[in-house]
C-alpha cells in the first residue's frame, strides 16, 4: 500500500486582499493586473500619482480597489497605506514589496545621493513595507505571503550597477532571514522573493 506526504490546500486568491507597492507601471502593474484576473481585492501604490489613477480606472471595473500615493522612503507613506488597507478591507493576504528604481553609473562616479535614492527606494522600501504590515498580518491569523522584489542582480556583482546590486542584496537578505523568523514561529506566512532579470519594466526611466 503506497503512502503519500501530506500536500497543504493550494492558496486561495479569490476574495482575499493583495496590497502592491510600484503598482502604476512594469510589475507592479502586471502583478495587479494577475492578481484581479483571481479575484483579489487590491490596494495599489505609487509614487506616480497619474500612472496610479489610470492604474485603478483599469482595475476597478474589475475588483473592488483602492489606491494611495505612496513613497516607500517613508515609512508614514506605508503606515498610512497600511491602515488604509486594513480599514477598507480587514484584512491584508499578499503584500508585494514591489517599487524600485535603478540608475547605471560607475562606482567611482556613483554620488552619495545616487546611493541614497537606490538605497532609500530599493531597500528601505521593501523594510518600511515588512515594518508596516507584517506585524498586522501575523496578528489576524490567517494564510498569507510576503512577496519581496529583488533582482537576478541581487546575486551577482555587474560593473555600473554597484548601488543597484548593493540594495537588490540587501533585499535578498532580508527576505530570508524574515522567511527563517516567521518558520521559527510556525507563522502562517511565507516569504518569495522575485528576481527577474532584463526585463522592459520601464525602470531605466526611473531616475
């Protein structure tokens, strides 16, 4: 007689609420669009108050959606979400720490305020989004993840992107130490990180 490991029940998308950071263009914007084709409630972000607006009159007429101008650099920006999230919805099922921005410049040219911008998006954004929601999500119990977007860079070392792949592996770490805190604590979320590669997002206009 054969015996089988126990399989959990896959995920259930429909009706359960997805927050996305970076959701105006790019992934984000393709991540919120998936989302509402499975029936998620979405609560979309983004520094891009126009791209946002037309972001939402697309994906409202097909889930319920609410949107905030967000800079991730500020951690109010994302408490504010937070509680916008969770007052309208009650609940919060997937975060994607999503919103990023490059600028390709040589190490020795690369400016102290180049490396704060990369640094204060890229990284920081994704600990102000763990910082503001996690805590919430963990408090109601239920299923759910977090979905942290790096980059292939966050694992390789390529010449003109040295900011660039400092906070991609910084946000590579980040994300597997807060999947081994949750195991530890036979939390009900999980941890994912996204690491695409050369992709036409539109970032490279982002500076």
């Amino acid at each position: 007689m054969n015996s089988y490991a126990h399989e959990p029940a896959p995920f259930e998308f429909s009706g359960r609420v997805a927050v996305i950071t970076g959701a105006a263009s790019g992934f984000g914007l393709e991540i919120a669009r998936g989302c509402a084709r499975a029936g998620m409630k979405l609560v979309l972000a983004d520094i891009d108050a126009v791209g946002l607006a037309a972001a939402v009159s697309e994906l409202s007429a097909v889930t319920p959606c609410v949107s905030a101008r967000t800079d991730v650099r500020m951690a109010g920006d994302l408490e504010a979400l937070s509680a916008l999230a969770f007052e309208t919805f009650g609940a919060v099922h997937v975060l994607f720490n999503n919103a990023g921005v490059v600028l390709a410049r040589p190490l020795l040219e690369t400016r102290a305020e180049d490396w704060r911008w990369m640094l204060d998006v890229n990284l920081n954004g994704v600990i102000n989004g763990v910082a503001a929601f996690v805590p919430k999500m963990l408090r109601q119990g239920e299923e759910g993840r977090i979905v942290n977007t790096a980059s292939a860079a966050g694992f390789l070392s390529v010449p003109d992107l040295a900011a660039y792949c400092v906070s991609k592996h910084g946000v590579v770490v980040l994300s597997e130490v807060l999947h081994q805190e949750l195991q530890s604590q036979n939390a009900a979320l999980g941890v994912t990180i996204l690491c695409p590669a050369f992709v036409s997002t539109g970032i490279i206009h982002s500076d």
